[in-house]
C-alpha cells in the first residue's frame, strides 16, 4: 500500500551539483524530496506537507519509490547499476519515480509502484507511462544461484547459458508492470549498461565505492488540470 509520510529524516542542503542540475532544468528553488532507497518496496505519496518544513531537500525514511500529482515538488534518486523506474500518469496528471534494484525487485517493486499510482489516482494501466532507465544489463549482472531463483517466474530474465547465471532487471521489472495490465508500447526502455559505460554512468560494479552516483529527477510544471 501507498503512504502519505512526513518529513521523517529531516531537512539537508543539496550539492552543488544538484543546485547545478536544477537550475539548468529550470527547477532553482523548487522542493527536492528524495527517498532513503532501503531496497525494498514501499510507496510514499508526497504532499505539500512532506516538504512544509524550513531547510534545503528532505528524505523519507523506509521508502524506494516516491508519487505526486503536485507540480513544481521534484522527486528524486541515486543510483549506480540499480533501475531507476520513472511513471507518468496521463489521468491526474501524476509523477513518480522507483529505486528497483534486485532486492527491491524480488520484492515486487516495479508493480506495487504502479499499482500505488493507480490506488492514489485512479484511472486504470492504459494511463500509465513508463521509462526504465540505463542500468546494469544481462550482459553484466552476474548473480547467484539463490538470486536467480529469485527471478525464474519472469519469462526472459535469467540467463542460465554462462558459468553463472546473468540477471536482466528490466526484464524483471517488464513483467511485472505487464502482470499489472501495462502495455509494452506504453513502457520506454534505455538500453544503456552502467557497467559496460562506465566512462558515461556511475557504476558501483565497475569502480566500486567510489563510483559516485546517477542522479534521477522528475516533477510536474505548470498549474493541475
């Protein structure tokens, strides 16, 4: 289930590079409200009074993805090899976005989003749109046994044919938006491996602790309809 949450981590300045990344967008001075990214699969709808506190940028506490149909507010992630999973609601009109790793996928993620979006919204699939951003591909993503077991109920995304089983999280997180009644056409896939791009994106398995992060943004301008 969605949740309407309070500022419940507190307030922080933004780093220079996000004041830098939001004034080029336009966004100088708008609420940046961020979700802690715990891998798992909580939903926060976000309200004028998550950010109705004095300070910079606020994080919500024990949640992976954030939804609002307030404009001027930006959602935000960080991410390095995990899916961030952006949603248009054409009805509202409503934003969101989603940390998806692996955890957070076994976890259902991808559709407990989409269906939270639905649940505080209304309308129904076809007023869904999706983008799944670049991430680590099947190429890269060695896992595990235990992890691939995980993940066999969704046709496609194990690779068994190596030495160790490869994962494709979008692949993963297709199935599940479609297991909700989202059409494919309506879901836009970035190709791009973090890993195998490393010189472009963040990539925790290519550079380790100090890989930095991808900034994932979204929110609505203009006034609600």
């Amino acid at each position: 289930m969605s949740k309407v949450l309070p500022a419940s981590r507190g307030r922080y300045e933004c780093a220079p590079e996000v004041t830098e990344a939001l004034r080029d967008l336009g966004a100088d001075g708008w609420p940046l409200v961020e979700a802690e990214q715990v891998h798992g699969n909580e939903v926060a709808i976000v309200t004028p009074a998550t950010w109705a506190v004095p300070g910079g940028a606020v994080q919500l506490a024990g949640v992976d993805a954030l939804l609002t149909d307030r404009p001027g507010v930006l959602l935000t992630l960080y991410v390095a090899d995990c899916l961030a999973i952006y949603l248009w609601h054409r009805g509202r009109p409503a934003v969101g976005l989603a940390h998806a790793g692996w955890r957070g996928l076994a976890a259902k993620v991808a559709g407990k989003f989409a269906q939270a979006a639905l649940e505080a919204y209304g309308g129904g699939p076809e007023d869904l749109e999706v983008i799944l951003s670049p991430c680590i591909g099947p190429c890269c993503f060695e896992v595990g046994e235990q992890v691939a077991k995980a993940f066999d109920e969704a046709p496609g995304a194990v690779d068994r044919a190596r030495e160790r089983p490869h994962v494709d999280l979008r692949r993963v997180a297709l199935v599940q938006l479609e297991a909700l009644g989202v059409r494919p056409e309506r879901v836009t896939v970035c190709q791009q491996c973090t890993r195998c791009e490393a010189d472009r994106f963040a990539s925790y398995r290519a550079q380790g602790e100090d890989c930095g992060r991808n900034l994932a943004l979204v929110g609505l301008t203009g006034n609600r309809r």
